[in-house]
C-alpha cells in the first residue's frame, strides 16, 4: 500500500500540470482535480458555476472540473484508485463507497471537516458514509421515492388520496391499484412499476415493512436472513403483475423514463419513481396534463425508506486533503447545498438547505418530498461488502425472475441468501 500510494502520488505530480515537489504548481498554486458525475443541464451548470466561485475568491487553490458519467462509475473509479490517476475530490453515491472505503482508496474524513458541516448534516445521513471507525464521504443530496400520479385520473375514481399523515398502507395500494384498474378499461393498469433495476427499490421501500435482509453481527460481519418484513415488498409488487394484473407486465423491463410516456398517455394512473424524475415531467408532459406527487406506501414502520445519498469524499492518495475538505465546506454551504438541490431535483441532506422556503413548496411537489426527507434512512446493504457484486450477480436476476412470475417467493428467498452468502462470503475473510 505504501509504495502504490508513493507511486501514485509522482504519478499526481504529472496529473496536475507542472507541479513543483512543494505541491504547488510552478507559480506555487495548488490544483484540485474534481469528477463531478452531474449530468442534467441545470445540475452541470450549478456545479461549473460554483466551481467558478470557488476559483474567483481562491487564487491559491484552483479547482479543475472533471465531467464524469453515473454509467459504469465504480469500475472507472476502481480503475483510477489502481493506476494513481483518481480525482482529488470525488462525487459518487454511498452505496458504491462500501470497497473503496475498506480498501484503502478513500481519506477519512473525520478530522479534516469543520464542525459546521458535521453538526449541520443529520446522524442518520451520516451513518451512510460511516464504516467501520471512519466516514469516508459527505453525504449530500437524497430524493425519496415517491408516486407519480394522474391527478385527473385518480380524482375520477374517488380513491382516497394518501398524504405523509395519512399515507396508503401496502395493502390499501394494492387494493386501490386492483379498483382503478378494474375502472380504466381494456388495456390500462394503475400501476407501471419500471423494474429493470429491481434492487435497490425493493430493498429501500422495504424498510417501511420492516425488511432489513442484511444483518451486521458483533463479529462485524454481515449474514443474510429473509423474515417477513423483507417479504412485503416483493410480494406486493409481483401480486400486482401476476395476480392482480394491475400494473403492466410492459413495464417489467424499463427503466423509469420509460413509462412517461404510457402515463402521460393515460396508459397507467401511477408510477413510483425517485423524486428527481419530477424535472423529466416538468419538461416532457403534454399540455393540459395534470400530475401529483403521492407519498410511497407505508408500512408497520411507517414511511421509512432506505436511501443512498449522492457523496463527495476525497482520494487517499490526494496530496491536498486540507484543501480538498475546505473545497468541499464551500461546495456544501447551505444556500450552495440548495443550488445543487434545485439543480438535481433533489433533497438537500443539510438541516438549513431543507429548510429553504424554496424546497416546500407545493408546485412540483416539493413540498411532499421536504415532508418525507425525515423518514429517510441508511439504505439495508449501505456497509455491505461486496454488494455491487451481490446486485448484479445474485439479486437483479433474482427478483427479475420472481417479479416476472417465473420463480416463487421461497426460491427468490433462498437466492438471495445462500447464493448471495456465498458472494459475500469472500468479501469477509
């Protein structure tokens, strides 16, 4: 480890365009390389204006804007850490900072971040970007799930309409789905559920229900158990593809854009999707058409979800870690937090930022993503060694399979746990 981290940091010298064996470049001044993974317009353009800021009122350390892609991010990133070539400050999502965190690629955070920050950001958001003694990410930005709805389309029918006191329990959606559907007509369904990645939503919605699936023992390592909290769920979500028939069968593969379409359509009356899909609607939705953002279903838990918060941690191998967290303190300011927000379509994670007049409003549906952002909690496989490897080899195709009605609840359970054990297995060693 120490002489990959002596070679990478030689290898930093050359990255950063001149610099002199001080750290600093020829005139003394110091370059910060960071990968921002921003990709709408307004979240670039937030990012690259902050940039901006940061370098008009810091001379001496200047800050590079590195563009970089939410596809394939953790094999990018794995492939930097190895070769010395990783940003300075690096954006990512927490559930992806798991591998990179136990193995040595990410600095500590605990000493280098004012009080402000940690004092500003809730507990329950750091324990996130926590592991084991360490925080190796500041954990940001956060959306909800949520359900995108007709608002016509429901009014029509006289369901009930859920708020965040009075949310529809699991049971009562799929009794409400099973009614509109039943009140659509021959070729509609109440529901497009988009399940081409299956895991992270079953897993995150399942903490309303009590599902935990994965389980940290004294020893630290992690077991696999499906009670039945964890069953609620899945089993709700595939009796309304296979018994019901109240969501579309058409949908099993899609990502969420791809239902936008069918709903604006009047194909479906609702679809759940994360909170930033909102930008999307505001943008593609025909005239005339009318939309509301319910709150996801509740459960003995009550509107708990699990969430993997954007982060921006700092390279072990970064030369400049004071002044990467100082970059870091200005990028999370309150009103800047609120910037990138509005940008993303997000929920900001800072106790100030989410109290902005701005972010609880009712046009959008701000004001019922502000609402549920106290019920946000650590997604179950946030700590999870091995997990990146757990979703895609064992889980995705799992509740693929189940959700599509070609296994049973028992085998999806018994896939997930031993074969899924054994995946995790060789990451506790």
């Amino acid at each position: 480890m120490r002489l990959r981290r002596l070679l990478a940091a030689a290898a930093a010298v050359v990255l950063l365009g001149g610099c002199t064996s001080d750290g600093g470049d020829d005139d003394g001044r110091i370059t910060l390389r960071f990968q921002s993974l921003a990709w709408q317009k307004e979240s670039v353009d937030a990012n690259k204006e902050l940039v901006a800021e940061w370098n008009a009122a810091h001379p001496d350390v200047r800050v590079e804007y590195v563009q970089g892609s939410w596809d394939s991010v953790h094999d990018q990133l794995l492939t930097s850490f190895e070769g010395g070539e990783a940003p300075d400050v690096v954006h990512d999502a927490s559930d992806d900072l798991a591998d990179f965190a136990y193995g040595g690629y990410l600095a500590d955070l605990t000493d280098l971040l004012p009080q402000r920050l940690k004092s500003d950001i809730p507990e329950r958001s750091w324990q996130t970007t926590t592991f084991g003694d360490g925080v190796y990410g500041v954990p940001f930005l956060q959306e909800p799930r949520v359900l995108i709805a007709d608002r016509k389309v429901l009014a029509a029918s006289g369901v009930r309409m859920p708020t965040v006191e009075r949310p529809w329990s699991w049971e009562e959606f799929r009794q409400v789905a099973k009614d509109l559907t039943e009140t659509m007509g021959e070729g509609r369904h109440a529901v497009a559920w988009p399940l081409k990645e299956p895991v992270s939503v079953t897993l995150n919605l399942g903490l309303s229900a009590g599902g935990q699936l994965f389980h940290r023992g004294a020893d630290g390592k992690v077991d696999l158990k499906f009670a039945e909290g964890d069953g609620v769920v899945p089993g709700t979500i595939h009796d309304l593809f296979n018994t019901d028939e109240s969501a579309s069968r058409s949908t099993l593969g899609m990502g969420g854009s791809d239902t936008l379409p069918g709903l604006f359509g009047g194909k479906y009356a609702m679809v759940p999707l994360g909170f930033s899909y909102r930008q999307q609607i505001v943008q593609q939705a025909p005239e005339g058409f009318e939309w509301t953002v319910l709150p996801a279903p509740a459960g003995r838990e009550g509107l708990a979800q699990g969430v993997s918060p954007q982060t921006l941690s700092i390279a072990q191998d970064s030369p400049y870690k004071k002044e990467a967290a100082r970059f870091i303190d200005f990028m999370l300011q309150p009103r800047n937090m609120v910037r990138l927000a509005k940008g993303d379509w997000m929920l900001p994670t800072g106790t100030q930022a989410l109290a902005d007049p701005a972010l609880h409003t009712e046009k959008d549906g701000w004001a019922t993503g502000a609402a549920l952002a106290r019920d946000l909690r650590s997604a179950p496989a946030q700590s999870v060694r091995g997990y990146p490897e757990w979703k895609d080899k064992v889980a995705t195709p799992a509740y693929q399979e189940y959700y599509s009605g070609a296994i049973d609840a028992e085998e999806l359970a018994e896939r997930l746990v031993e074969d899924g054990g054994l995946v995790l297995a060789r990451y506790q060693r």
